[in-house]
C-alpha cells in the first residue's frame, strides 16, 4: 500500500470515507486503466498503451505502479527474454468497478447538465 493510502486508511474515523475511494482510484488514467483491464482481462504493457494512445509511457508506469501497491490489480513477470509482463485485477480491482461505474453514470449526467447550461 502507498504510503499515502495508508495513512489515509489509518486516519479514516477523523475524515470522510470517500476520501479513501479517491485517493485509491483517482488520478490521472487510473480509471480508463481499471476499465481496460476489466473489459479485456490480462493484458500487457503495450496493450494497455495502444487501448490508450494519449496516456504516456511515464504516465502509464507511474499508475500501473500505484494500483499494484493498492492491490488492485497484480503484476506477473515472467522469466524470459525478452521480459514478459502482465497485469491484471485482483478481488479488489473487480469489486473497483461498481463504484467506476456509478461514477460514469454521474460523469454522463453532469456533462449533459453543463452541456444544457451552454
């Protein structure tokens, strides 16, 4: 676990809940990662980058990286050269995608409301 997901975790009687769901599935791809590996199951670093071509190879990395230390999905590496890597959600990764997809619903509601506004 991030260290600060942790704390988060740690202080979570003091504050409000959410906060953890943000901090855990907030940011920047994490999203339309969780999405990509739940639609398509295992997948590996190139097929993650070509599902999202506006994601750069840092941007990517840095995610993937946090989402395996909050457990929501697992990294497989394979002894071979060339490397071979997968990835793929764990239990907590599948339950994620309840609550992603509330937030879409949300996300399409509030964009036709600003939409309507203009």
């Amino acid at each position: 676990m991030r260290p600060q997901t942790e704390k988060a975790v740690r202080a979570w009687r003091t504050s409000c809940a959410a906060e953890i769901t943000t901090m855990v599935l907030g940011g920047a791809w994490k999203p339309s990662i969780l999405h990509a590996l739940a639609k398509h199951g295992v997948l590996r670093f190139g097929e993650l980058s070509r599902l999202l071509p506006d994601l750069t190879d840092r941007v990517l990395t840095r995610q993937l990286r946090e989402l395996e230390a909050d457990g929501l999905l697992r990294r497989v590496v394979y002894p071979q050269v060339p490397p071979k890597v997968e990835y793929s959600l764990t239990e907590w990764g599948e339950n994620a995608q309840e609550v992603l997809n509330v937030m879409a619903v949300w996300g399409r509601s509030y964009a036709s409301s600003v939409d309507e506004r203009r």
